[in-house]
C-alpha cells in the first residue's frame, strides 16, 4: 500500500516502500519530489540513529520549515533509514 506525503494539497513523497521508524514513514529517495525541498543548516541528534540534516518544504511560496530530515550517516541500529526522508510539521504523510 502506497504512503504519500502532501503538503497544501502537493504530493511531496508517495511509495510502497518506506521504512517505518517511531512511527514515522521513512521515504527512499527516489520517491521524493526534492523540487519541493529546499537545504537547511538544522541538524539533530539522536541517541540511537544519529545526527539528522533536514529540509524546508516549500510549495506554493509557503513555507515548512525543517519538515524533512533524513539520516546521510545513521548509527548503525538505524542503517535501514539511511537517505530515507521522513516528514512532519505541516506534512500529512498517509
């Protein structure tokens, strides 16, 4: 069953192939609309996964600030979410 990711009606994500990790849908890559994404310099750790980059979601000229971040070097107890993206904050994943 397809998961998608929209943000103000945009599909941003949709696969059959994500990973889900504390009840996030990680996305692979390929599965994601980057036109939608723009770099930011937020990082975060975790404990057990690592240190997160993220992306703004920008569709439209409204802005999601750090709605995506992945993992480029996960721990390796979180090596299945490796360049997965996972979304929040204004993002309805479904």
């Amino acid at each position: 069953m397809a998961v998608r990711a929209t943000f103000r009606g945009t599909v941003i994500a949709e696969s059959d192939d994500t990973v889900v990790v504390e009840g996030n849908h990680y996305f692979p890559p390929e599965a994601v609309r980057t036109e939608y994404l723009e770099p930011s310099d937020t990082q975060t750790t975790c404990p057990w996964k690592g240190l997160a980059s993220y992306h703004h979601v920008v569709v439209g000229g409204e802005r999601a600030v750090d709605a995506a971040w992945y993992y480029p070097h996960p721990k390796e107890a979180a090596s299945q979410i490796k360049d997965r993206i996972a979304f929040w904050r204004g993002v309805v994943v479904e």
